[in-house]
C-alpha cells in the first residue's frame, strides 16, 4: 500500500501510522500537544493517523468544545481510535502520569515536563522510577525544553533514550493585532488608557502571582496606570481561589488598593479570545519559578506583545532579547525532593517593569521581532517535524497544502 502522491510523479514511502495517545478538547496543553501534532500529522502525505483518548488525570475534568477553532474540533473529532489489531510505527503518547504500559508500536515516545527539575515517582503511572521505567521497555521520552530535558536526566534517564518536541503556536491566529483590532480588544475589557500586564496559566505556586500582585503595590504610587490582567483556568484548577485567598489574606486597605489595580478571568476561552487578551495588553509578565515550557509567554511574543521571564529556565529557549526582559534569578534546591526551582529578584522584576512601561522603542521593535522568531521555528508545523525526525520518517505535506487554521485555546 502506498501514500498520496507528493508531485511530479514521486510516491511517499509505504503508508506510516501514527497513534497519538492522549486527551481531546480539554484546556490543558497537554491535550493542545496532543491535539495539533495530530492535526500537523494529518497534513503528511503518507501518514495515517489515530487518536487514542486516554484516562483523565483528574475524574472531575470534562472535554470542553471551542478549545479550537471549529473547524479543527471537527477534524480531530473524525480521527478514529487505531482497530484493535493495528501494529503502529509510531505511538505518541501525551498523558500524565507518564504512561509506560505494553504498546504494539514499533516506536513509542512518552512525553512529559520535569517542571521542578526531577520526576517524582508519582509522576509515572504505577509509581515506577521513570529511568527504571524507560530503561525496561526501551521507550523514548519526550519532552519539549532544555530545562525539562535536564530533569528528566537528573532523574537518571539516559540521553539516546531522549528527543525533543516543541510546544508551539499557530501563526494564523497568534499574530500581531491591527489598530483596530486592538482597540477592540481593549475595549472589551474595558480599557482606555491603562498600561495592562498579562498573565495567563493556571495560576499555581510555579507561576509566582503573589510576587506579581507585589509588584503592583509597589509601583502603585509611581504608575497609577498600571493594570494587572490574570487569566486563570477555573474549568481545570480553580484559580480564582488563589485570587480569594490573597483578598482573604490582604489588610483590607491593601486589599481595596490591589484589587482596584489587578483583573480576573477564571472562564475558558475559545483561541481567538485568548489572542485578544494578548492584542489588549502592553505586556506579559511571567516570573515564573519553574515551568516545563510556558506557552503562554511564546504565544504573547508572536503577538508582538514584549515578555518580562525568568532567566535561566525554560522560556529560555525561545526568549530573545529583541522581544523578551529577562529577569535575573537564582536556582534553589527543594531539600526534600532533591528538585529545583528558580527565584526571581524582586527588584529586578520591577525595574523590568518600569523599563517596558518608558521604553517606547523596545515596545516598538517586540512588535516586529516577536511574531518573526515565533514565525522561524515555533510552530505546531516545526514540531509535527521534530517528532517525525526523533522516528526516522521522513514525508511530505499533502499536495493542497494546509486544509485548516492551527489555534490553541488555554494552557
């Protein structure tokens, strides 16, 4: 059996299968992974693929449509589960925990994030040493940063039985904004004349809110303009409740101050709302203290939007200084798990701050450097081909090209 023709009379190699294991329509980016390499893939001349949904990690998680673009919902809706007899060449498997059971592929790629610098046995499905696990079954894990890289081998995986991925984003919808498109997008938060920050993640302790809530006290009197925007995923974590307990917490002169100054969206958003957040804001702040990639900051950059981040960590990998600030830190060890996790410095992350505010010029070229180096090798295209590189497979697209726009929703 043979592929779709490529052109010119050429014919791909026999038909390559492909199961990507994981979740469909949730708000989370493993299911975005999962989702748009399987739309990618499905662009590949010879490439069959199949979609295997996978367990939940939470029971209380629900697949939630309109976290693509319509269009795209459909086509990953139609892909269908691999029959039962299906000997695989490839299975992609994008699932927490990190799942190593039996698999009839002939290549099987486990995905995953060390976040704070190790993998913690219940990271792994069975509670089994993830290098003990990777070692048995001669499995490849995956993972999509040079920091989360460097936990998995921590963590004693070996580099040959490692490839990288991507995260990534879609050009087609994460883009700089029109004027007008601007304005709209401002105005539908109600906005005028403020200079807004955004934030958009779950809001866990990783993310480091209070050190952004921090800061906008402490430029309260200097920048009476100054908003903060947080965009929360209530569906999957509840991160309203981090906004509660700070209100909770706060004397209640603080708590009328800050409140004044910061804004929350807990709702889940469709891709082109959540493109809009960006287009509204001024800039995107993410202190972080460990993350396994950070989508969100990527996504603001190809926006044009310029990006406040930790140094040393993940976004490193995509942060250049044409668009992004970096703000200085240092690594501390988690006594206990034998993990790490950067500290930003407070102080620089305000100055930061102030110099994004005043700098007119660096805004200005953000706005062109951004969406060109998110352009040049961040895209769900890119990763689709560093997976099938990390396989050995080498295909072509479909000769029509494209058949659908690639959007991410929250993440």
């Amino acid at each position: 059996m043979r592929g779709p023709p490529l052109g010119r009379g050429q014919y791909a190699s026999p038909v390559t299968t492909i199961v990507i294991e994981g979740w469909r329509f949730l708000p989370h980016s493993y299911s975005l992974w999962a989702m748009y390499l399987a739309l990618e893939l499905s662009e590949r001349a010879g490439v069959t693929v199949y979609f295997r949904d996978a367990p939940m990690a939470d029971a209380k998680w629900r697949p939630t449509r309109g976290v693509l673009l319509e269009e795209q919902e459909a086509i990953v809706a139609a892909i269908p589960g691999p029959p039962d007899d299906l000997r695989a060449d490839v299975a992609a498997r994008i699932v927490f925990p990190y799942d190593f059971g039996p698999s009839n592929a002939a290549k099987t790629f486990v995905f995953g994030t060390a976040e704070y610098g190790v993998v913690p046995n219940s990271f792994v499905a069975g509670q089994e040493p993830i290098a003990a696990a990777a070692k048995r079954t001669g499995y490849t894990v995956v993972t999509c940063s040079k920091w989360s890289k460097d936990g998995f081998l921590r963590s004693g995986v070996k580099a040959s039985q490692m490839a990288h991925v991507i995260c990534a984003i879609d050009p087609a919808v994460f883009t700089p904004p029109t004027d007008e498109q601007r304005r709209e997008a401002r105005a539908a938060l109600g906005l005028t004349d403020e200079f807004v920050l955004l934030h958009s993640s779950s809001l866990g302790w990783n993310k480091n809110v209070e050190m952004m809530l921090d800061a906008m006290l402490a430029l309260e009197a200097e920048m009476p303009r100054l908003r903060l925007v947080l965009k929360g995923m209530d569906a999957l974590y509840g991160s309203g409740d981090v906004i509660e307990r700070v209100r909770a917490q706060a004397p209640p002169e603080v708590k009328d101050r800050l409140m004044a100054r910061v804004g929350y969206i807990g709702a889940s958003m469709g891709p082109r709302a959540i493109a809009g957040l960006y287009h509204a804001a001024d800039a995107y702040v993410c202190p972080y203290l460990a993350e396994g990639f950070n989508m969100p900051a990527l996504e603001a950059a190809a926006c044009g939007v310029p990006v406040l981040a930790t140094a040393g960590g993940s976004a490193d990998d995509f942060m250049h200084p044409d668009f992004c600030l970096k703000i200085a830190s240092k690594v501390q060890v988690h006594q206990q798990s034998g993990g790490k996790y950067l500290q930003p410095n407070f102080e620089n992350y305000v100055a930061q701050i102030r110099r994004v505010v005043r700098d007119d010029a660096y805004r200005a070229r953000a706005r062109v450097a951004g969406p060109a180096f998110a352009r040049n090798g961040w895209t769900w295209s890119h990763a689709a081909e560093q997976l099938l590189a990390a396989a050995g497979i080498s295909v072509g697209r479909h000769e029509a090209g494209g058949r659908h726009e690639r959007a991410g929703g929250d993440h």
